[in-house]
C-alpha cells in the first residue's frame, strides 16, 4: 500500500509523493511516524544541496517492523530515532527508517512531540562532548584525584537545541562551572547553565564578562573547553579569544573554514584542538557508542533527570513542515523546536497506547526448575544484550583484528572500564535489553569475563563448560591433553600426571641444575647480557633435556633460539608419520634415557596395557616443549625485572636466599620450600604479568540447560 513523504525541492516548495512503506535492513526499525521535529540543519541543508530529498531526521513514533539482527525492539514499541541524514525513508513521511543504534525506548510520561525534539539535537551534544571534546561520560566513575576540581565549559548558543543537551549532559558528566551565550531566551538559558552572557552586547563586552566569571571561580581568564552550537556570526571568532591556547579544546557544529567573518585568515592559537562535529559517525565508526548512548537516554528518561527540548507545533500535518523550515531559516523559533504531526495529515496526532517495551526472550524472576536461577536474570538465545563493539554482535571479524594488530589486551582492558559494572544503565525494574556487568561481547558468540567469581565458577570441575574449538590450533593434527575434553582429557592427564609426581621432579633436580650452572658460568665472562634471550635459552635447554633427552645448548648460542622455536612449531604442523615413526622406534629401542617422553613411551592406561598412539606421543611432547619453555621464561623474566627495579625487595630476598644457602652448589628444591619471602615474591610476579595472559577460552557444552553467570544466562555454543 503506497504512503505519502515529502520531498522538498526548495524553500518554498514540497513535492507530495507515493511511495511504499520501508522494508528495514537487518539493523534497521521501521517507525510509524507520530511526529517529526525539525532543526535549523534541515532548511540549510535544502539550501546548501540542489539535491530534492526527505530532510527529516528527528523522528517520535511507533514501531512497525524490525529488522533480522534487532533484538530490542518490537511492533508496538513507542520510540525516538535519529534518521541518517541524506538517505532515504526520512522522518516526514508517514513511515520512516531508522538505525537500531540511533533508536530509542520512551516512557509513557513523555510525549511524542517531546521526544521528538531529542534525537539530532542530543546525538550531536554527545557526540561533541564526549568524542570530540573527550569529556569523561557522566556513566564512567571519576577517579578521585579529579573529584571536586572545577572542570569549565562555555556554550555558545545555549538555548538553541544542541546547546541545550550539552549543557544538560555536561551537568550529568560533572563540568562546572558551565558558562552559557544565549539572547533572547535568557530566561531558559538560566535553568540551564551556572552563568548566562547575553551576546548581543558587543563582543569586547562579552569578552569582558567571560573572563569576570572565569577569574571569580579562581580559573584565571582563559577557559579550557568550549562547545560552539552556532559557529557563524561572531561565534567562532569569540573561541579564538577565549580558549585556554595551552591545550583548550573547541568543538564546532559548523567548519570555520566555510562559516567565519574571515576565512582566510581565522585560526585558532597554535596549541588549541578544535573539532568539527560529525555526528554522522555514529552510523559507522562509532555505532558501539550510539548503541550505548541510546540506552543511557532511555534511563535518564525514565528516572526523569533529562527531557525534551521546547517546541512548537505547526498544524497542517505534512504540508506544515514548509511552514515549520521558513520559520527556522527566518529566526522566528528561540529556544524551540518545530514540529509536524505526520500521522495525521490534518493536523490531529492521536497518542497511542502501546505497551513499554519488552526484551527478545523475557526477564524473570526465579526460573523453573532450577533452585540456583537467580533472582533476576537475562534470558536470551543469543547473547545480544551484552555490551561490546557493534561489529561484535554480527561478526568475529572485530576480536580477530584486534588479535592481528596486538592490540587485544588493551581493547579488552578499554572495554570492561566502559561497559563494566559502573557504567549507569536501566534498574533491574526497567525493561531494558542491555547488561552493564563484568562481561562483555567481543562477537556473535563470545564473551570476555573480568572477574574473579566468574573466573573460578568458568573453570570450576563441576560447571557445564569444556574447553572450545580454539584448542584444535596447538599441534594440529594430534590428539594432545591439551586439546582434549571430557573422558578423554582424565584419560590422558591420568597418564601424563605420573611423568610429573614428586620423586621423577626431584630426579630431574640434577638434570636443572647442571643447566643453571652453565648459564652461570657464561654470565660470569660476559660484560653485558641479554636477560631475555638468555633465559629463554635456559627454559628452552631445559625442557629439551628432560623432554627429549638432548640439548639444544643455546646458552653459548642464544641467537639461535628463535630458529629452534620455529622449526618445532612448524614440525608440530607438518611433520610426517613417517618420521614420527622412525623417532619412536629409535626410542623405544634404547630405554637408557630417562626423560618425559620415554615415561610416555612406556605409560599404559589405566586398567590396559595400551599406551598413547604413535600420532599422540609426540603431540604431547611438542606442547610440553613449546608451552613450558616460554611461559617459564616469560615469568623468571618479569620476576628479575620486577627485582631489579625494587632495591628494597631485592635486598630482603637476598638476604633471606644467602641465609639459608652458602653456595650455589647447596640449593635444592626441597630446602627451597622454606623460603617464604621466595615464595611470595614468585607468587607476586606471576600475579602482576601472568605469563600466558592470551586468549584460552572456554565453550558452554551443547549437552547443557544454560551457563548462569553474574545474572546472565549462556546459552550452549557460547564461548
């Protein structure tokens, strides 16, 4: 069934089109139009662009229809949205499009043609403030070297509907004292802002009264940040004036470039960032920050700490937005927004009643069946409702580049701080979809968790969860106990297990120390040593004794080692059978050598006489090496680090060490257990850089109900 939008062709005119109601993308909402605002932006863009389109984007109304990736919206559900600009399907029509994270949830108490005044206008104040300017988010904890210090801000333009919400969300975020340029609506602009300068005194004037204000508060005469929501008429050149030119930040709506008294020669001090704002992004590279700030409107909303913006409304329904723009271009809306009720092409907007909304699966309280449930949980077959990249929800494509690039550890670390379980989000009472916890999505099935409760239940013997898929990339192609799950994993850990009892470990104490010695022995004649390669050599000559019975000897050739590293890796990939074959029967022909992979020769199972697999021997011998040599090392490193750098702790460890042991020649593990200060600064060192800090994650077993875990259900799948 065809519909009706506008198209406008000029100021002056408006085409009425037919068209048929939008099919959505898959992140896409389908929004019956109950009213649509418009912004100053909407009539210069008409002017700017020879190009006729629907210029509508602040959009309030009912949904129609969702696309297959949206979870947190249904037919029914009464929300706001701000329409991508320049697109198609824009807010005056009778039916318009919106992207999922640029949509919101509103409670009844709020009006549709209240709501319709948020969406641009509050995107463009966040996005500003809080990318641009960097402004630490009202939701993320303040760090207590910063709290009760004065944080300034200067808004030009005030009362003008960016203006607005940037002073409404820079009160939330804590910034004070926030000065505001406002005229005529000066009476609006002082429930806003701590001080209102009237600008349409002269700019020396205004000049005047901002530096008054800046040294009245004690913050000397230049101020740190400033959020122009006019950029033209003298604004822009004010900045120039005004900032603090040692690090001041200036965000602007408009570019200077196109919108300055003088653009050629306007420039602002040397050390200022300035910052055109495009808000735009938040329809690609930011939709993680749209998604989230979308959510934290709606809980402001409901707990009432954040409204609309004024606004009038022009009758006439659809054919009243040319109305509505002409007044906008001719200055006759101050502090307002204008409006148009597009459900109604007379004028006539009906609020309708539909339910506040729900979440795709349900929130319970108790879950039958299972006693252990807690009181309030999420139910989702999918775990959409967790917090994390945009890019997470659809693909792995996001984890697998911040694996590529190094960066994981930072980004995971970013990511907790950001969507942890400070972050402000809905109450438990509140419909919501979204979860501010220690987990968060880092893709369409999997999470990270950052806590010690959920660390312990993940690999608690008792918990339905195995180890996933991941594991099958280490020594490819053999069936290794590191691989392995279930049955065949206490099969295989049964055997292995007696290769490391406590009589064959103090047996291999010679085998340790003739190793250190050596290491010893060439520190002795060297000037300067690399500790880090050298002890990898240590680790790595070690292991291949006791494993192999051979050495490689990199102590006196430690440049080698990463040829050797990467020949046993690529040998754990590609080597044949054959040759497998020929090692194992060259071993099991001379049973001499006493190291751990003749015990994996000769180890049967329990209740058998069948011993590993000829594929599975070396298997587990490649990853006993590879494994140990470079976490050990990794750790002895860290740990000397951390020595050197502490004078105190090294002088109370050597003290402790030397009053025991006379010479090296004394120290055996089993006296070694009677140093507890040893102990503890080995316990401390691998706490600080556990040596495998990577990625080693865990499946929820298809076998299971679900995996509950700081009040979310795991679905089986999920790693």
């Amino acid at each position: 069934m065809p519909i009706q939008a506008i198209v406008q062709t000029s100021l002056e005119a408006v085409e009425f089109v037919d068209t048929p109601i939008p099919i959505p993308k898959p992140d896409q909402v389908v929004i019956k139009v109950v009213t649509a605002a418009s912004n100053p932006k909407d009539w210069k863009m008409t002017a700017w662009y020879n190009n006729p389109h629907n210029s509508g984007d602040d959009v309030a109304g009912v949904v129609h229809s969702v696309g297959g990736s949206v979870r947190n919206f249904k037919p029914g559900d009464r929300v706001f949205a701000y329409h991508q600009p320049l697109t198609a399907d824009g807010a005056y029509a009778e039916y318009a499009v919106a992207a999922v994270q640029a949509t919101s949830h509103f409670p009844t108490n709020l009006s549709f043609e209240e709501a319709s005044t948020i969406p641009t206008a509050a995107f463009t104040a966040a996005v500003g403030l809080f990318i641009d300017l960097d402004i630490r988010a009202p939701f993320i904890p303040m760090p207590d070297e910063e709290a009760g210090k004065k944080r300034p801000l200067l808004i030009y333009g005030v009362t003008t509907a960016v203006g607005a919400f940037v002073a409404k969300f820079a009160r939330l975020a804590g910034m004070s004292p926030i000065i505001g340029i406002a005229g005529r609506a000066k009476e609006y602009a002082i429930t806003l802002v701590d001080y209102v300068i009237d600008y349409r005194q002269s700019d020396t004037k205004v000049l005047a009264a901002i530096e008054a204000i800046l040294e009245q508060e004690g913050l000397g005469r230049k101020v740190p940040t400033v959020f122009d929501a006019i950029s033209e008429q003298g604004s822009l050149e004010l900045a120039t004036k005004i900032i603090d030119p040692n690090g001041g930040a200036v965000a602007t709506v408009l570019p200077p470039e196109m919108f300055a008294r003088d653009k050629e020669a306007f420039k602002y001090p040397e050390g200022v960032k300035a910052r055109t704002i495009k808000v735009g992004r938040i329809f690609n590279i930011d939709k993680d920050f749209a998604f989230v700030w979308s959510t934290y409107m709606e809980q402001l909303l409901e707990s009432r700490k954040l409204r609309g913006h004024p606004y009038e409304v022009v009758p006439g329904g659809l054919k009243g937005v040319i109305t509505g723009l002409q007044n906008l271009r001719d200055g006759k809306a101050s502090a307002v927004k204008r409006q148009d009720g597009s459900a109604n092409q007379s004028g006539h907007r009906k609020h309708m009643s539909v339910p506040f909304r729900t979440m795709s699966g349900s929130r319970t309280c108790g879950s039958e069946g299972n006693p252990e449930t807690p009181d309030h949980v999420y139910i989702c077959k999918e775990p959409r409702m967790i917090l994390g990249p945009f890019l997470a929800k659809f693909s792995d494509f996001w984890h697998a580049y911040q694996v590529y690039t190094g960066t994981r550890h930072i980004k995971l670390c970013h990511l907790h701080d950001r969507y942890g379980e400070s972050m402000s989000l809905p109450s438990q009472s509140a419909s919501t979809e979204l979860y501010a916890g220690p987990i968060i999505r880092i893709g369409p099935n999997t999470v990270s968790v950052n806590s010690k409760e959920g660390l312990q239940k993940i690999f608690s013997a008792t918990s339905p969860i195995n180890k996933s898929p991941f594991y099958k990339a280490f020594a490819p192609g053999f069936e290794s106990s590191f691989a392995a799950v279930g049955d065949a994993f206490k099969e295989k850990r049964s055997i292995i297990s007696h290769a490391f009892a406590q009589k064959k470990l103090e047996a291999m104490e010679t085998t340790f120390m003739k190793h250190i010695n050596r290491l010893y022995d060439f520190m002795a004649l060297q000037q300067t040593i690399y500790l880090d390669d050298l002890l990898s050599a240590l680790t790595i000559d070690i292991l291949s004794d006791v494993c192999f019975g051979e050495t490689f000897d990199l102590i006196h050739n430690p440049a080698e080692k990463a040829r050797v590293s990467e020949g046993l890796v690529q040998a754990a990939k590609w080597v044949s059978l054959r040759a497998i074959g020929a090692m194992i029967k060259q071993r099991k022909n001379d049973l001499r050598k006493e190291d751990i992979f003749q015990y994996l020769l000769t180890a049967t199972k329990p209740g058998t006489d069948h011993g590993f697999p000829d594929k599975e021997l070396f298997g587990e011998a490649i990853i006993l090496f590879i494994a140990g040599s470079d976490t050990t090392s990794t750790a002895l490193l860290t740990i000397l680090w951390h020595l050197m750098a502490d004078k105190q702790v090294y002088k109370t460890l050597s003290e402790e060490v030397r009053s025991k042991f006379k010479c090296i020649d004394e120290i055996t593990w089993l006296e070694a257990q009677h140093l507890p200060y040893l102990r503890a600064v080995i316990d401390e060192g691998l706490r600080m850089f556990p040596p495998n800090s990577g990625y080693i994650p865990r499946q929820v077993i298809n076998s299971s109900h679900s995996f509950i875990l700081h009040e979310v259900i795991l679905p089986p799948g999920v790693s």
